[in-house]
C-alpha cells in the first residue's frame, strides 16, 4: 500500500532495479492486433523463451495499441529499435532464431517507409512517427497496460502524489487553465475552466465523470488510450476529483468495447491495491474511488447530458442548456464530464508544467490532438500530431499518401458531425479556430481520406444513415428532419431524384442545424451540407440523372478470364472463355465485385 510520495518513488526504483533485461519485446495486443493472432504471437514466443531458460534475459511486453494499425500485428524489439510489421505465427521461429539468440536482423520482416526501401534504410525512422508528438498516446505500446507496475516506471501516479501533497485546489485548477487545455470530445471547452465552475458549485456530493462512449464511425482514439494505458485516466480521474471537491468518478463506457472495459477493471483493482483509490489517498484526508458504467453504444451518448441520463437508468437523451452538469448532473448533483482524451493529457501537464505544454500547438489551440486516420490512404492507424499541423503533412509525412497513384479528392474530419475539406485547403493548419474558417471542426478526431474515385453524395448518404439512426427522437427537427434528408438522398442516388430535391436538401439542412436540441442533429446536416457546397457538380448530375451508375468493362484489358462473371451476384455479365466479356449495365447494381476480382483492371468504376 502505497501511502507517501516517497514510498511511490521507491517502489519505482525497485521496480527499475528488478526488472533488468538483455531485451524487451514489445508485441502489440490491441484490438486490431488481437485479431490479427497477435495474442497468439505473444504466447509462442513466452513459450520459445521458456523453453531456451532465456526468463531472466527477455521480456515479453503485451502492450497497447502501437497506432500503426494498418502493419499489425507488430513486434519492437528494444534496445535494438527493430520493428517487425504484418507478422503471422510462421514467422516467430525465425525471429527468434536468428535475432532474439543470433542477433542477425529478419530484414524480410522489417518495415518500410516505401516499397522499394531497403528496410536497413527504415531503421534510421519510421516516417509515421516522425512528425508525431505523443503527449495522450505516451505509454500506448511501450507498458503492458495490464501491470501497474510499467505505469509505475514511466512515472505513474507522480502527478497525483504531487497534487495531493503539494497543491491547493486553487493552484490545480490555475494550473490546468493556464496550460491552455481545451476539451478533446469536439466541443473544445477550456478544461480548467470547467473545472472551476464545478469547483465553485456548492453541494455535498459532487461527480466526476469520464466520457468514454466514443461513437463516431472510423473512430478509435479513446477506445486505444483505455486499452494501453487505463492507468492514467484512473490517475487523471483522482486528480479532478481533488480539484472540485468530489469523492465519486464514473467512467461512462460502451459495453462493445470489450477489450478496453477488461483492462480498465484490472487497472482498477490494482489502483485500490496499491492504495490509489479507496480512503486517505497518499496518506492525506482525500478518499476518492471510481465506478464503471456499460453503455449500449448510442451515438447520442456521447453528449454530456445524454450521458447522464443514461448512467441514471433513463433514455439517452439531451437536456436543454443551462444548466450545465458543472451546476446539476449526475442524480442532480455537480459533475464534471471530460472525454478520455482530454484526461490523458492532465498527469503529464503536471508534471512538465502549464509553460511546457503551452509549448507545443498554436497560439489558440495548445498541445496536441490524436486522429483516426482511415479511409484511402497508405499508412492506416492512430496519429496524434501538434496543434497546428496541416493535412498535407498529416496525408503525405505520416499517412504514406494515397494508395494505387490515386489523387486526393477530400478529407472527412469530425465523423458524422464534421464536414469535408477539399484539396484546395490541404495546407490548413489543424486547430479549433483555422477549421471553423474553411467549413469545418476537429471533432473528437475522425479523419478519412478520400481518393477521386469517392462519391461524395454516396458518403453524405452514408453518413446520414448513421445519424437519422442514432438519432433520440427528442426533438423533431432532429428526428424527422434527418430521416426525410436520408429519403431524399436515398431517391438521388436511386435516380429517381429531381432538381428541387437539391433545394430542399439545402433548406431542411439549414433548418434542422439551426432548430435541434442538441449537437448531434445541429451537426448532422454537415457532411451533406459541405459536399454540396463543394461539390455540387456530383448532387446535379444525380439530380438531372447524368450519374453513370453501373460499372462496364474496357475491350482492349479485358482476356476473357470469366473471373468477374462468376462473382457477379445478378449474373448481368456475359462472355465466354478468352472473349471480352460485356456488363449489362441496366442490371449491375454497382457491387463493385468485378472490380475487386479482375486481375488487368478492366473494369471500369461507374
């Protein structure tokens, strides 16, 4: 039982002292790796190593979440800085084999930077990371999020040691508002700031709250902090609990996430163990203890009131603002609502200092953000870069460019509630302010690359889709309005659209944005809204019923293979054996499996 800062700092030094190893291979054990045998690859090689009496040399480090999760399952090797990518279990007998006892580097297994890259040449850097900062991301892939103790060693529980021995309230919270930290759920709301009003609320019970319900389609960035590093949203919890006064955290999480909900209950545990959770924390009159709350995954949670109400047992629906949770939340009590994000930033603030992280960012947006980066682009996975950074440096520096010699035609920040950016603003710097001035907002930190093969009105429906779906039914702008958007694009994309319905798109967008109750209708005509606004030409020639909507074949590739004719699920291709073969374009509906099965592309996209 950990009860003084000094006792935590010692444990620290043992730890370090023990744990003393010729290697450290740090295999990853996220969600995408794990579906990838990842967990698997972590057995044989614990295997291998105990098999060879090798224990007491190597350590097998099942980490979180590298963020590179288009190469995974990855394998790093430290101190030797070798990065093995794309691995299957075939491949451990020879890395053990000739790097772990020969030290001989499986180069054919290395990554690389480009496809004609010598891997050695990869070594000097891995360009995904080079432009990255990572301040939230720090520990994920390089503790096992399942030991306190690799917390422990990168200096966990410090922060709060610090606070609570060292600091007033007062002091905490001008420190958090100094350091400039506003909320990373897509609101942006100055952190320090909410804190002190829940602060200067008076009441006898009050609430902190994680935001952990992350909702957005190809979103992924809260879900990999609590499966790496669960630690330090515990940590970050405690903290603001001091902060306002609260003895109470919740931790609002979807019960899909299944992965992170175990680690963060392991986490946990440990945390009430070693006595950084439960009665007189650090030895100090503070008590502090955490529970978690599973939510069923509607997109509409993700709104703090809607949270709320949910944790208490009642629908997920918003409330009208004010009051705001800071003065009534939780069974009616103050409670203040961060996102895991945001958390993940406070330890770190403390112990750099408000000047270091004001160091990095823009001048109105400090620190750094983390983005799901996903869609047509090289280098698929988890970025998380410096206020400021521009999409081109972000698509081309980190992101590896687009697949296939493919342009770019859009990016999609925000998810749902997000617009599009085109390629004339590639070089906006991502912050709060420059995004608002093209059309757009950061989000909680979706970002998808779009090739110029993308139909935007195509995507817009998509989106829509997911709104309309998600939507509470609270309030009928929100409800009905999104739905008839939904019917009226469905009727676009079907050709059985006509001019005016572009002009009611337009109108009911306008209107639904201006009369919903909460952010999620507000935003939801977004991403129809954008696209029409940038390309227009796409929504007009569905609506005069230009649109090619049926993919054909081109004469001079095609060998007669018959390979697309027997994937075509309504049989609307003919031609026989070596004859070039022909798509009956009035029965394709478009599925795009000819495309994927010929192999001399040439299958035209419509």
């Amino acid at each position: 039982m950990i009860n003084s800062l000094d006792a935590l700092k010692q444990w620290k030094t043992d730890i370090i002292e023990k744990e003393k190893y010729r290697l450290e291979l740090m295999i990853c054990a996220g969600t995408s790796c794990i579906s990838s045998d990842s967990d698997l690859l972590v057995e044989m090689m614990e295997k291998k190593i105990a098999d060879n009496n090798l224990n007491a040399e190597i350590n097998v480090v099942k980490t979180g979440c590298f963020g590179f999760c288009g190469q995974g399952p990855i394998l790093k090797i430290e101190p030797d800085n070798v990065t093995y990518v794309r691995l299957k279990l075939k491949d451990v007998d020879a890395i053990f084999d000739k790097h772990i006892i020969n030290g001989e580097k499986v180069y054919d297994l290395m990554y690389r930077n480009s496809d004609d890259e010598d891997p050695a040449e990869s070594e000097a850097g891995m360009a995904f990371y080079q432009k990255q900062y990572r301040i939230a991301l720090r520990n994920c892939g390089e503790i096992n999020p399942e030991r306190i103790e690799d917390y422990i060693k990168n200096d966990g529980y410090v922060a709060l040691g610090n606070v609570l021995t060292q600091m007033s309230q007062d002091e905490l919270i001008t420190l958090i508002r100094d350091s400039s930290l506003r909320g990373r759920g897509g609101g942006g709301f100055p952190t320090g700031l909410k804190w002190q009003f829940t602060k200067a609320s008076k009441s006898d019970e009050k609430y902190v709250i994680c935001n952990a319900d992350e909702g957005d389609p190809g979103a992924f960035m809260d879900r990999s902090i609590l499966e790496g590093d669960p630690h330090t949203i515990i940590e970050a919890m405690v903290i603001n609990g001091y902060a306002i006064g609260a003895s109470n955290g919740l931790i609002y999480i979807r019960a899909e996430y299944g992965l992170a909900t175990q680690r963060l209950f392991i986490a946990l545990q440990q945390a009430r163990e070693n006595g950084f959770l439960g009665e007189n924390i650090f030895g100090t009159d503070f008590d502090f203890d955490i529970e978690v709350k599973l939510g069923a995954g509607a997109f509409v949670c993700g709104e703090e009131t809607a949270l709320i109400h949910s944790m208490e047992g009642h629908r997920g629906e918003p409330s009208v603002k004010p009051p705001f949770p800071s003065e009534v939340g939780f069974r009616g009590k103050p409670s203040n609502v961060n996102n895991v994000e945001t958390y993940a930033n406070i330890p770190p603030i403390i112990l750099k200092g408000s000047e270091w992280f004001k160091s990095v960012g823009t001048k109105h947006s400090k620190g750094t953000k983390v983005f799901a980066l996903a869609g047509n682009i090289r280098n698929i996975g988890l970025v998380e870069v410096p206020m400021g950074t521009t999409f081109n440096e972000i698509i081309y520096d980190i992101g590896g460019g687009i697949p296939n010699g493919k342009d770019i035609k859009a990016v999609q920040i925000g998810g749902p509630s997000g617009g599009v950016i085109t390629k004339e603003y590639l070089d906006t710097p991502i912050d709060y302010d420059s995004l608002q001035r093209v059309g757009a907002m950061m989000g909680s930190g979706g970002m998808i690359i779009m090739d110029e093969d993308s139909d935007m009105v195509e995507i817009a429906k998509f989106y829509l889709d997911f709104t309309q779906d998600e939507s509470c039914g609270k309030c009928s702008p929100c409800r009905i309005g999104t739905k008839r958007m939904y019917e009226i694009l469905d009727r676009l994309t079907q050709m059985e659209g006509t001019p005016h319905d572009l002009e009611l798109l337009e109108q009911l967008g306008e209107n639904i944005k201006t009369a919903s109750l909460c952010g999620l209708g507000q935003s939801a005509p977004n991403p129809v809204l954008s696209t029409m606004k940038y390309f227009r030409n796409e929504y007009d020639d569905y609506a005069y019923r230009r649109k090619k909507t049926a993919y054909s074949i081109d004469g001079e590739k095609c060998i007669g293979c018959t390979k697309c004719k027997r994937v075509c699920p309504v049989d609307c291709i003919d031609g026989k054996v070596r004859e070039i073969h022909v798509i009956t374009e009035s029965e394709c509906i478009a599925c795009g499996a000819c495309f994927d099965a010929c192999p001399v592309n040439a299958i035209l996209k419509p």
